[in-house]
C-alpha cells in the first residue's frame, strides 16, 4: 500500500510514464528516443532508447525505491543537471503496472531482462539485446481500479502524451523523437534539428515563421527561444512553453513576463507564442519542490523576472520613445446584420478596425415590413428617425413619445440569436471549403466530443480528428469570416463548465446564446446609416426585442416630457 501511494504522486496517468521513462532515455544519454502506445497508454507504453543502459545489477537496483546513480552524495542535491535524481520512477511505475525491462550497455555482449508485475520482480535473466534500454509498461493500474477509473478516454490521454513529448523535443533538439500508436505516427522530430525547424516540426510551419529569436546572456543568465511578433497570436496561451536548465516547467514569473512584455500589444483574448529556455547556474535553482519536477524556485526571482524581460523586450524592438515601433493590425469578424443572408464589408482591409462599415453594393436596403406585436412597445423601430451613434455603441433615434437609445450590441444579438433557434437562411450553417484544424484544451477535449451533437444543432460543426483535436467543418453564415479558431476555444471554455450532467438542451441554449454573442457587432463599432436602418428593421420581426438573451435591456425609452423638465421647459 505505501508503494501504491508512492507511486499516486509520481505516476498520474500514462503521460508521467511517458515523461519519467523519456527523462530517464534522455540522463542516459541518448540520441534517439521512441515510444509506442496503445489505447492512449493505458494498455500498453513502451520506450526504447539508445543510450548507455544499464548492467544486470545496476537495473536490479534501478527498481529499489530512492536508488538512483544520478545523486553520489548530499552536496549534489544542491547541482542537480539532470531530469530525474529522485530514483522514484521505476519503482512507482512497476508498482502500478506490468513492467518488462531490457537493457545492455555499449559493448556488452549480452543484454538483461526484468520482469516485474505490481512491484514483485517475476523474472529475471539474460537476453539479446541492442545498446540501450526498453521499457514495456502493459496495464497501467490494473491493480489500483480506482486511480484506472479517474483516466480520461484514450484520445484524451494519448493527447496528454503528444503534448508532453513535444515539450520533452523542445528542451533536446538534438534528439530524434518519434511517438506512435499501431496506426499511425503521431510526432516525428528528427534530430539534431534548429530551434525553428523543432518548432515547424511540432507546432505548425505557420507559428513558427511569424517567431522572433531570443537571445541574450549577462554572466550567470542565458535566455534563448522564439517568440512571435504582435503582429501574430493565438486564441489560446497553450503554445507558451517555458524551459529552466532543459527541464520543462510552470512558473507564475516566466508566465507574468510573457504578460507584461505584450500588454497594449494584442487584442484581449489573444496570446503569444514562446518558446524560452532559461540557463543558470544549478545552485540557483531548487528544482526538488514538486514530486514530478513540475514547478522550480529561483534562489532570486526579481533578478530573473527582471532579465527575461529584458530580453523579450530587445527581441521585439524598441516599442517606446524614437524609432520604429510594432502596429498592431486587428481583424474583426464582419459584421453581419443585412436583410437575408447578405453581408456588410465581409472582409474589412487591414488596419480598418472601426470604420464604418458599408452597405454591399447593388443590393438595396431592406424594405419597411410589418412590426411584430411588442408589449410595452408603440412604436416600430424602422419609423424612427435615426440622429446617429453615442460612442459607437448606442444608437440614437427618436420617435412620437421621446429619445431611444439603443444598445447595437445587445440588438444584434437578438436578432442573431433568434435567426439562429428558428433556423433562418441568414443563420444557416455555411460548410467550409477547407476545414481548419483547432486544438483545444486537453482538460476539455472529452466534453467537446461528448457534445459534438449537440454543438451542431447549433450551427458549430466540429469532426473528431484525434486527441484534443477537432475539424472546423461549418459554422452559421455570419460567423464565416470570424477567427474560427478563436470561436471554437472560446465556445469551448465559456461551455465546457456546464459539465456532462447538464442537459442537451442547457448545452444547446448556451451555444446559441455564445455564437450569438460572438457573431454580433461589437461595441464601438462605428456604423453607417444603412446599416443601422438594417439593424432597426430586423428588430421589428422579432418577437421579443425588449432584451438580449442573456437578459440586458435592449433598448430605453427617454420621454420628452423628462428632457423637458429637466431643462425647466414646460
């Protein structure tokens, strides 16, 4: 029991496995590392390397608790250089697990075999081998039911192991990586490879040609990496991959940089790529404060907070004062509120944001139509006289009985939102002619495709394309030219709360509500006549146009009689 406990905190799921036998491949000085999984790991891990191995009584020992060659005596834990000194790896993975160990050294003539299953050595015996070691781990907690219970689904898991193996790459580009299952190669990083060329490999070409290299080095400190330039970012912070002494880790000091360095820079919501390795001295550092080696401590964090930000500045340039400074281009969604399926301006230029846009040539604006009943309501909003727009956000007209301020927003949004439950032909789902890939959350990626149903009800098509990976097959017409992939993580984390226990219809209501929200015209957004005349008429099909669907007032009604008196007229 305190060998299972033990191995709780090391091995959470087969993503540890992975990283703790890599680490392991890597302190042993290998070149190249390959690793096999089945099921997401659950079934089967194995991860053959070639570096040094081990002789029979040294991998005899490697499976005693605490018993590690990579730690000689109590200074060292004061310089530790390499990935693992805990020698808790093995022992906690062979507890949990069937484990089968081969391993030979250079010029051996034979290798050696180990056979353990729950911690209990079951062979033991010479055997043909390569250079280097194998590890096989077959039924990862078979003998604790409880801890197998919790593991997520085998796409979630193996996307667990693709996103620790690109970070494992990252630190050593100087080692081929491959990851595969039976079916396929998921990660492929030949070795020895530039930092760019390891970044193309594992996160796109696209990221990586729009990085700026990093680099600077005062004495003790050395930074190094790519970083993308504000012209560029990303819908989600999960491309920000932080190295101390080529050990991946997370740390509030590295992620507040990162912070500071673009704020005024990106539209809100957006992030930046990074990918930064951080060199000091060992003693400068504690990395024993974690017991998977997650999380560092600097003996001087002010000095390194200081430093990193130095460096992140100079790799984008002077932003302030004279010389050349960073515009940063935003690229709204077009605006769509035009009678049908019509669009206004769908595909503003570059450097357009807030102006006004303009009614599609040829096409007329829609005409009058009859209002909808609407209680507490005597007017039809395509009577008013339009006066204009108050900050870009409200819309300024009068009628018989006084001033209306209305919220464009909140308006189009209405409006979208009920084009969308009544499936109207200017919400209709629009197929892509080339579906784009997005990778979301892999905490959230078992509740996307439990709702991928549910999700296209509402408009959002998404096909599972594997581990925390989705094709962005069709959206509602109005949101063609928005930042698909922007909406889909979004929609993600603004649903995923929900929970599986929330009814379909719940997870429906909120999407609607989401694309809805995300589709309409923001504010300050400056509009032209035609276009508010569009917006005003729409609002008068509508059933209910007293408030948005998360419940704001849509529009308010000011007497004359108030703006009278509060001048002292009569």
């Amino acid at each position: 029991m305190a060998a299972q406990i033990a191995a709780g905190e090391v091995i959470l799921r087969p993503a540890a496995v992975v990283k703790e036998l890599v680490e392991n491949s890597l302190d042993a000085g290998a070149r190249a590392v390959t690793v096999e999984i089945e099921e997401g790991g659950r079934a089967r891990i194995r991860v053959v390397d070639d570096g040094w191995g081990m002789t029979p009584q040294e991998a005899r020992l490697s499976l005693e608790r605490h018993a590690t060659n990579k730690l000689r005596d109590e200074a060292d834990l004061l310089n530790i250089t390499t990935l693992g000194f805990r020698g808790e790896a093995l022992p906690s993975i062979s507890a949990v697990s069937r484990l089968t160990l081969i391993t030979c050294p250079p010029g051996a003539t034979a290798g050696f075999k180990l056979t353990v299953v729950a911690g209990a050595l079951q062979e033991s015996s010479p055997w043909a081998a390569a250079s280097g070691t194998q590890v096989e781990v077959a039924e990862l907690f078979f003998n604790t039911p409880a801890r197998r219970k919790f593991l997520k689904s085998k796409e979630a898991e193996q996307a667990h192991i693709v996103e620790t193996m690109r970070h494992l790459a990252l630190g050593y580009p100087e080692v081929h990586f491959t990851l595969k299952t039976p079916a396929r190669v998921l990660l492929n990083a030949p070795g020895p490879q530039e930092l760019p060329a390891r970044v193309a490999a594992l996160y796109g070409s696209e990221v990586a040609a729009r990085m700026l290299p990093v680099a600077l080095g005062t004495g003790s400190l050395q930074v190094s990496g790519l970083l993308t330039d504000p012209d560029f970012s990303l819908a989600s912070a999960r491309f920000q991959v932080f190295l101390v002494n080529r050990r991946v880790v997370q740390d509030r000091i590295l992620g507040a940089v990162l912070k500071a360095t673009f704020a005024g820079l990106l539209p809100r919501g957006r992030h930046p790529a990074a990918v930064l390795h951080l060199l000091l001295p060992a003693p400068d550092l504690d990395v024993n404060v974690h017991p998977a080696k997650a999380e560092v401590r600097f003996a001087d964090p002010g000095r390194v907070y200081a430093f990193l930000l130095a460096a992140l500045r100079q790799a984008l340039g002077p932003l302030s004062g004279a010389g050349p400074r960073y515009t940063v281009t935003l690229q709204p969604e077009a605006p769509s509120f035009a009678a049908e399926t019509s669009l206004l301006d769908p595909a503003p230029a570059p450097g357009a944001w807030g102006m006004p846009p303009s009614w599609p040539q040829g096409q007329p604006a829609p005409a009058p139509r009859a209002a909808a009943p609407q209680l507490g309501r005597t007017f039809r909003f395509q009577d008013l006289s339009v006066i204009g727009q108050l900050k870009n956000t409200y819309i300024l007209a009068q009628g018989a009985d006084g001033l209306i301020l209305i919220d464009q927003h909140a308006a189009h949004e209405r409006i979208l939102y009920e084009s969308l439950k009544a499936r109207e032909p200017s919400a209709v789902r629009q197929a892509l002619l080339f579906p784009k890939v997005v990778e979301v959350p892999l905490t959230q990626a078992d509740w996307v495709r439990e709702h991928l149903a549910v999700l296209a009800q509402a408009g959002l098509e998404l096909s599972d394309f594997g581990g925390a990976s989705f094709l962005i097959t069709a959206v509602p017409a109005f949101l063609a030219h928005a930042d698909l992939e922007a909406v889909v993580i979004e929609a993600v984390e603004a649903l995923s709360p929900l929970k599986s226990a929330a009814s379909p219809q719940a997870v429906q209501e909120q999407t609607l509500q989401f694309m809805a929200c995300r589709g309409a015209i923001k504010a300050g957004d400056a509009l032209k006549d035609e276009a508010i005349r569009a917006l005003l008429a729409q609002l008068d099909d509508l059933q209910v146009s007293s408030h948005c669907p998360h419940g704001r007032p849509l529009w308010r009604l000011i007497p004359y009689g108030e703006i009278h008196q509060s001048f002292r007229r009569k």
